[in-house]
C-alpha cells in the first residue's frame, strides 16, 4: 500500500491487562493476539512510520521479527486507567513528528484482529479532505438502550418507537481505526474532539476484544470457520 510520509502509524499495546491475562500475547487461534495486527501491516506493506508503544519484553519480541520501530511506553502510562490519547502524546514527543513531516496518526488497536485493508484505504481516502479533523470506524445501532443511574434504570432515547424497524440508527466506535489529524490531537488531546468522519463497518470487523467472552467467541470463529490467520 503506498502511503506519503505525512501518516504515523502507531500501536498501542502495554503488558498488562486487567480483563484478560496478558491479552495483547495470548493466542488466538494458535497466534498471539497482536501479530494480527502486525501481520496486517506486513501483509499490506505498510513498513514505515510505524511505531509501537509498549513497556512490555515480550511484546517488543514479538514486534522485532516484523522489523518494527519500538517506542519504550512510560511505565505511569501502564495503569487501569490511562488513556489512548496519553500514549499517542508521549509518541509524538519522543519522535520528531514535524520534522518528519508526519500530519495524521493512525491507531491500530492489537484488540481488533478482522479489520479489513479496504476499510483503513477508504478512512485514509477520507484524510485527504482538509474538512475532517478525525476518521474512525463505526458500526450501526437501532438496540433499545438503557441506563443505570444509582438504583433507577432509563432508556437513553424514551420516546423512540419499541419496534426496532421504526427505531434510528446509533452508532458505535468499533475501536479498530482511527485516523486524527495531529494538530487537532495536540491541541484538544482529545480522540474524538473536532469535525468527524464515519466508516461504518460490518460483521467480523466490528469486534474488538475487550473480555474473555470476545476472546473466546474469535477463537471460535477463526476455528469453526476454518478463517487463515493471516488473510486479514
């Protein structure tokens, strides 16, 4: 895939995980977790301006057979709570961004195994429009959706039809791409701040490990339906 210089693509992916034991290394269907990821980029040629941020031996192990560029994850960037856009931040900082030129970063998150090259080609495609500040994947929604607050559950959209067919659609990050223009990123340190664009995708792409139960429902996926490893 020909990319100019001006997209970074980083990879977020520290040790440790509170839902799933050391998730970004276990093996899904006989292959740790972030080699989909890293096989993607392989695969479609995407050999530059690609870094991976993580405190974690095992993971920059891994990421050397691919030849790919390691930033040393702060180790106050390895809790619960920290965010993508910390991680994205202290990347930017560590790398000379301006002088290389770079003006979007791509995040690829390890925990979506099925994206798909079309759809990083079509939310790239979107970048070339000077309009949008954030492109990143979603997928439709028309459940019936609820809240908690304190003792007292509510439906987030009360007056929408019960029948779902009458109901609108909501959408969903999907978590597998996102595509921010680095100035914007700096300036609101935010992933989700400024003029958005959607991708909507479906099906297998839409899944994002975040619990065992995901983990497990992939594995069976990739078995049962007898999917390569490699194909995506």
């Amino acid at each position: 895939m020909n990319l100019k210089n001006k997209f970074l693509f980083i990879i977020p992916a520290k040790g440790t995980s509170e839902r799933i034991k050391n998730k970004n290394i276990k093996k899904l269907n006989g292959m740790p977790l972030i080699e989909y990821t890293f096989n993607f980029l392989k695969k479609n040629e995407i050999n530059k301006n690609v870094f991976l941020s993580t405190e974690s031996f095992k993971i920059k192990k891994i990421a050397k057979k691919y030849d790919i560029n390691t930033i040393n994850r702060s180790r106050k960037l390895c809790r619960k709570y920290t965010s993508t856009e910390a991680v994205l931040l202290e990347v930017l900082k560590k790398i000379d961004f301006k002088k290389k030129g770079y003006e979007w970063i791509v995040t690829l998150q390890p925990t979506s195994p099925f994206r798909k090259i079309s759809t990083l080609k079509k939310c790239i495609k979107y970048a070339k429009n000077k309009n949008f500040d954030v492109i990143t994947t979603f997928k439709k929604n028309k459940d019936d959706l609820w809240f908690k607050n304190k003792n007292k559950i509510n439906r987030i959209f009360p007056l929408w039809p019960r029948n779902q067919h009458q109901r609108k659609n909501v959408y969903e990050e999907t978590s597998s791409i996102y595509i921010n223009k680095i100035s914007k990123l700096i300036e609101t340190k935010s992933m989700i701040k400024g003029s958005i664009k959607e991708v909507i995708t479906k099906d297998h792409e839409n899944l994002d490990i975040n619990t065992i139960e995901d983990f497990d429902y992939c594995d069976y996926i990739l078995k049962s339906k007898k999917l390569s490893k490699y194909q995506f």
